[in-house]
C-alpha cells in the first residue's frame, strides 16, 4: 500500500491511500522463470531471421523464381532476377556487389569472378540447417548432396542418415566409449 500525500492552498493535508498492483511471474519449478527458459529459443529465432544478412543474390532464369525469393528475403537477403523476364527487378546481373548467383545448369558462358555460382538447394539446405552452408558442396554441375527433410525426427533411427552424418555419430559414439573405458579403468584400481 502507497500513500500519497496532497498540500491544498489552506495547508491542509489530506492523506489519499491506494492499492499498488504487483507483477507476478510464472517460475518453473526449478526456480528459473519461463522468459528464462525461452531467451536461447528466441536467440536462435532471431538469428534464423537474418541468415542471409548481407548476402546478394541472383536469380538466373530457370531457377524457381517465386519460393527463392520469399525465402530469402524472409532471412534477410537481397535478391533479383532478368529485369527483361519480370517485373520487379532491384538491380541487373552485370553488378559487381552480387555475392552469389544461383543457377540450375552445368555451366553458363559469362561467370564473374566476384561471386559464387550455387544450385537452389543450397538456399533450402542452409535454411534447414538454420546456418549457411559451404558453397562448395553446391557449385554449378556438382553432384549435390541428399536433400534431406526437415521434419524426421532424429531420435528414431528409421530415416536415412547421410555418409558425412553417419561418419560424426560413429565418432562420436567412438569417443563416448573411450571416456567409459578410461572412468571405468580408473574406477577398478581403488
């Protein structure tokens, strides 16, 4: 409870009482408050958002124009296309500030060498990564990579593992053993 206390001309002092509302938040049971528990969620959010910050991107004419523009831009990155096919277009092929230029074709006859010439699937495999992947992997007339779903869920083993992801688990799995063997030699000489 708060008093506020008011002064009239006279000098009279008149005491006015209120009520002062508390916030209240939820608290998990661990002690931690539930913003507590969704800030690293957040984080990961907002650094999804602006994946493609700072990238400019090409869009040559086969590729599937309409989805590659959402997606990039929706993470953030600056995109156009053949003024002279569509409507629309921010700026023209021959700039040099173009980071990357996808293209879905073994090879094209004019290629600048300020910028990386990539396959669409490097777009979707970075934003299901939720990071931005290796050019490499993607270059023009590489055989790509499996393009892998977004929604399997990793803790049944019944969906198809990559050689590459294969390899770390075994590695892993590698590693964890070698700890035990190690606590439990450790362990048997007390």
């Amino acid at each position: 409870m708060r008093s506020i206390f008011l002064w009239y001309k006279g000098g009279i002092m008149l005491e006015q009482t209120e009520e002062v509302e508390v916030d209240t938040f939820n608290v998990g049971t661990d002690g931690k408050s539930l913003l507590d528990e969704e800030y690293p969620e957040i984080n990961k959010l907002n650094k999804l958002k602006t994946l493609f910050k700072g990238t400019k991107i090409f869009l040559n004419r086969e590729v599937p124009r309409e989805p590659l523009v959402f997606i990039l831009r929706c993470f953030g990155a600056e995109v156009s296309w053949n003024k002279t096919l569509f409507v629309g277009a921010t700026f023209d092929e021959s700039d040099e500030s173009i980071t990357h230029h996808i293209v879905d074709r073994p090879s094209i006859e004019k290629q600048y060498l300020s910028r990386y010439y990539v396959q669409p699937q490097w777009v979707f495999d970075s934003v299901n990564a939720r990071e931005l992947l290796p050019v490499e992997r993607y270059f023009m007339g590489c055989v790509l990579p499996p393009h892998l779903s977004p929604f399997v869920d990793d803790s049944d083993n019944q969906h198809y593992i990559p050689a590459s992801e294969d390899f770390n688990i075994q590695e892993n799995d590698n590693n964890v053993s070698k700890e035990n063997e190690q606590t439990m030699g450790r362990s048997s000489k007390f």
